[in-house]
C-alpha cells in the first residue's frame, strides 16, 4: 500500500511537473516567436525610413558636387569663346621684330628685335551682352628687352601697363585691341633719342587662337614710339611697326 501510494504520489508529482513545464514552454516560444516578428517589422520599418531619407540627401548632395566639378578650373562664363570669367589671369611669352619707319619726326629707322613676357587679369564679368561688341576688359603687364640689330647695335629693356579688350566670338578665335603706355630704358641715342630713359607708346591690335580651352596662340600687330617727352634733346622719337607671336595660359 505504501508503495502504491508512493508511486502514485510521484507520477502526480510527475504529471504536473510535465505540465507545467508544456506550459512554460508554449508560453516562451510564443513570446520569442512574437519578439522575433517584432524585430522583423522593426528592422523593415527602420530600412525603409533609411531608405526614404537617403534618396533626398544623396540627390541633394550630388547635384552641387557635379556642378562644382564641372566649373572647376574653368575659365570661361559659359564656354569657350563666350567670354572670360571675371578671375582670369593668364602668362604669356611672345617673340617678335620691330620694322623701324623714319617718318614723324625720326631721322633713322630703327629695327628692333625683341621678346616679352606679360601678365594679364580680366576687370570683371563680360560687357555688352547682346551687342556685337561682347567682351572682357583685361589688366596687363608686359617686361620686353631685345637689341636694336640696325642701323647699330643697341640694348633695351622696358616695362609697359595695358588695357586690352577681348571680343568674345563663340568661337576659338578671339580678337583684341590694345593700348599701352609705358617706360624704356636705352642705349639708343641721337639723333632720335637723347637719353637712357623713354616712354613708350604701343597701340595695337591681334587674335588669339585657343589651341586647348586654356592655350592660346596670339599673333599681335602694334605701333611704337619711344620718345622722352622733351625732357632732354634731342627728342625726334623712334618708331615703327612691331609683330609679336607667342603663347599664353589662362587660369
């Protein structure tokens, strides 16, 4: 009888052991698998939202960054030969000879040969939109030397500011006109010079051809008179007729 009583006391010991344990253990698994849809929809919700803030941004960030990239370094306002943005500068390098004239005033003519180097900088946007004469007002700043080869050998060296005028066309030729005015130091003398120190005088004009959207090469015709503006005598002048081929970088 106490066995029997025992046994049975354990199988319901047992029983609700059993039980209880089944029901703990549907109780997590539905818990866990209700935590695990909820993580689930959580994470999608969370990789939509992600998604959806993204597009806008990336979009938004972009469209500068191709803009941005595609200005960069450019030198024109709307493209080549539409005229020159506002911070433009160039160098140049240019060759050339003098074809000396004695006329207006001058008793020799004097032939000269000569090479310079310059600095230009464009004074603002372009001017005369619409009109035929479209364009950029330029800054420049040219050192020359060369040697006088007739009617004796002579030595010069001169500084001249310009203000130049370039016509913007469309296409890549683009044509200046020039004036400068500047001084000379020489050993040039009588009759037609007097001293070491001249001015100068350089009206002129030519066209740039871009060989690359930065790279020119510029032919140049231009007048020139030297004289001391009767400071010392004599004062007759030199002149003549000078042409210039070189190249020159814009930045």
């Amino acid at each position: 009888m106490r066995a029997n009583l025992f046994n049975q006391r354990i199988s319901l010991a047992a029983n609700w052991w059993a039980a209880a344990l089944c029901m703990i253990t549907e109780k997590t698994i539905k818990r866990i698998f209700a935590s695990f849809i909820a993580l689930w929809a959580a994470e999608a919700t969370l990789l939509e939202t992600r998604a959806q803030s993204t597009l806008p941004l990336t979009n938004t960030v972009s469209t500068p960054e191709v803009n941005l990239g595609s200005d960069k370094g450019s030198i024109w306002e709307k493209g080549v030969g539409e005229g020159f943005r506002s911070t433009t500068y160039s160098f140049g390098l240019s060759a050339g000879a003098t074809y000396g004239v004695s006329s207006f005033g001058s008793v020799q003519a004097h032939d000269l040969a000569l090479i310079s180097l310059s600095y230009g900088h464009m004074l603002g946007h372009v001017w005369g939109e619409g009109h035929w004469y479209r364009g950029n007002l330029e800054f420049r700043l040219e050192l020359f030397t060369g040697a006088q080869f007739s009617p004796s050998k002579e030595w010069f060296v001169g500084l001249t500011p310009h203000l130049r005028y370039d016509f913007a066309t469309g296409t890549r030729w683009i044509p200046f006109v020039d004036a400068g005015a500047g001084g000379t130091a020489t050993s040039i003398g009588p009759p037609d010079l007097s001293g070491t120190f001249e001015f100068n005088l350089e009206p002129g004009t030519g066209i740039q051809w871009f060989l690359k959207d930065n790279v020119a090469l510029t032919l140049e015709a231009r007048y020139v008179h030297w004289s001391c503006a009767g400071i010392s005598n004599p004062n007759l002048g030199l002149n003549g007729v000078t042409g210039m081929l070189g190249l020159s970088f814009f930045f």
